[in-house]
C-alpha cells in the first residue's frame, strides 16, 4: 500500500510557502534542513510533481504547489478542529452562520451555500448579508462575519480563500442593436463601445485586472460612466446604447442581450473566504460541497445560449483605497 503524506509533511509545506525559504521554515518548526526536505520530498513523490522552484527571492511555488496550497492549509484547519467537532454537540447559542456576498455574485452560489448548510446542519440557520468586498474582508476580520463568498483577487490576508468556480466574462447590449446578430463581438469595436465599468472603489484589484487583462489583448479601455450595482449597469446599456460585462449564466432584464468577445477569454474566480481561526468545521465542508456540485452542475446541464447571461462583476477587496 501507498504510503501518502502525513500532516507533519502538510505543515513543512506550508511553512516553506509561507517563508519563501527552506532554512527560515526549518527555523520555524524547530526541525533541521534535511528534515524539512525530506518531507517536501515525500509530498512530491506522492503527488507525482514538483511544488517549489528555485527563484531569486528564494523558493517559490508551482501551479501544483499553489493547487496543493488551498487543500493543505484545510486538512490542518479540520485536524485542529476535529477532536471539538466530535466531542461535543453544537449548542444553539453557535448558530446562526453568519455569510456574507457581493451582490453581484451569481445568486446560483448563494442557493447553494444555503441548500449545503441546511443539509449538513439541519437544525442550523443562517444569516446573511450583501455588501462590497471590501466591507465583506473587514467584517470576516474583525469578527462579524463567519464566511463570504466574493471575486478574487482580494489583498494579501490571512484568510482562507477555497476556489468554488469560475464565470465566463462576455459583452451585455441591447437586442436591437446590429451586433447583436453575431455570434460574436468583434474585437476592434470594444474600446469604443465598452464604456461602463463599476466604482473602481467597490473592488481595486478586480477592476484594475480587468483593465490590464484587456491591454493585454491589445484594448485600452477608458471607461467614461460608473456603477455600483448589476441593475444599473442594466440601466446604462440601454440607455446609453453602449457594452457592459457581464457573467455568463445570470438572466439579463428584457431587451438585453449578451455575446462573448471575438478572441478574448475572460473569467471571474468566484470563492468562499474566512479565517484561519473560524472555530467552525463546517466551512471547510460548506465549500468543498459547493465546489463539488457547481463543477457537476457545469458538466451536467446543458449548455445555454449565452444570450440568457446578465449582471456584471465586482465585489470584495480587503481595502479601498
């Protein structure tokens, strides 16, 4: 039988990931150098890849190392909490969950946290609470909020981020208008049109990435109108007869339409966020169910029209400013 690896291995990793380095993570755990290999060692063996690289700031982390990262960082959170969860029953006093969200997340994922919680805790109830991403990191901070589903990037911070799925970035306009025909915007005519964008202090890092994502592409976009949510972005494109973004798999209102983007492929990282010290097992779980069933849903439901898409990105940043 395939010996794998065991926590002692996870938290040499970490603690590699964390310093940069293989001596100040020695340092940290109070083991020696050959010791802390040896398990990053048997953690690429088992995994069949390697999860660091050499760089000039000292050791850094590979796709498969960044990939391991998240899973790691959640088997010791469950470890820690493991001994609780199971030597007491929860009291009423733990619940509600307190769970937070953009609005402009696809309300798919809010449905599907509650559904999850409801039948992994059936006498638990939740509270939840809309607001941007950077109010959402401050309340997960200090306290107010157990957990909140947003758009990465967000600013570095202790928090865990567990990936739940990714949406597709295609063009909203308006059904009478003349490409709306194709089955694709064209690339040449985005800078001009695309002039809407939501309040760059809703979600710095997202906003600022989406700009560069399109310079990359070859498009400058100098957006001339703001917004601070997906029924005003609505608004806007019709009334202005100008492009918006939006994330494929949202209805969009009557009259709109929305189309992908000819040579450009855009997405948003959706993700449960919460603390390191969240004293509640369930979240780990919470999140693996909904990466579970959002990655089945995908390959299972067919494929609709992206004409059927509406709302617009945004939401979470750890700061405004």
């Amino acid at each position: 039988m395939e010996q794998g690896p065991d926590f002692r291995h996870y938290e040499s990793f970490i603690a590699v990931a964390e310093e940069c380095s293989f001596r100040k993570a020695a340092e940290k755990l109070h083991i020696t150098q050959p010791a802390l290999s040896g398990h990053i060692k048997i953690l690429e063996e088992w995994l069949g890849q390697d999860v660091f690289k050499r760089a000039p700031s000292g050791s850094e982390l590979t796709e498969a190392g960044r990939n391991l990262l998240v899973y790691a960082r959640y088997m010791l959170h469950l470890r820690s909490h493991a001994k609780k969860a199971s030597s007491r029953k929860h009291s009423a006093a733990e619940w509600p969950l307190r769970l937070g969200y953009s609005p402009f997340i696809n309300h798919m994922l809010i449905e599907e946290a509650l559904t999850g919680y409801n039948e992994i805790v059936p006498d638990g109830r939740m509270n939840s609470s809309s607001d941007c991403t950077g109010h959402l990191i401050e309340m997960l901070e200090d306290g107010r909020l157990d957990a909140a589903i947003v758009t990465l990037p967000i600013y570095e911070t202790p928090l865990v981020q567990q990936v739940i799925c990714k949406d597709r970035v295609v063009i909203c306009l308006r059904e009478d208008d003349p490409l709306a025909k194709e089955s694709q915007i064209p690339k040449s005519v985005i800078a001009d049109r695309l002039r809407i964008m939501f309040e760059r202090s809703y979600h710095p890092l997202l906003h600022d990435e989406i700009l560069k994502s399109f310079k990359k592409f070859g498009i400058t976009l100098n957006p001339t109108e703001t917004f601070s949510a997906p029924s005003e972005m609505q608004f806007l494109v019709r009334q202005r007869r100008c492009f918006g973004l939006v994330r494929e798999g949202i209805p969009l209102e009557p009259g709109l339409v929305a189309l992908p983007m000819e040579g450009i492929s855009l997405r948003f990282t959706n993700a449960l966020v919460f603390s390191t010290q969240q004293d509640r097992p369930i979240l780990p779980m919470l999140a693996y169910r909904m990466t579970q069933r959002c990655a089945r849903r995908s390959t299972t439901v067919p494929k609709k029209s992206v004409q059927s898409v509406g709302s617009e990105p945004g939401t979470h940043i750890r700061r405004t400013g």
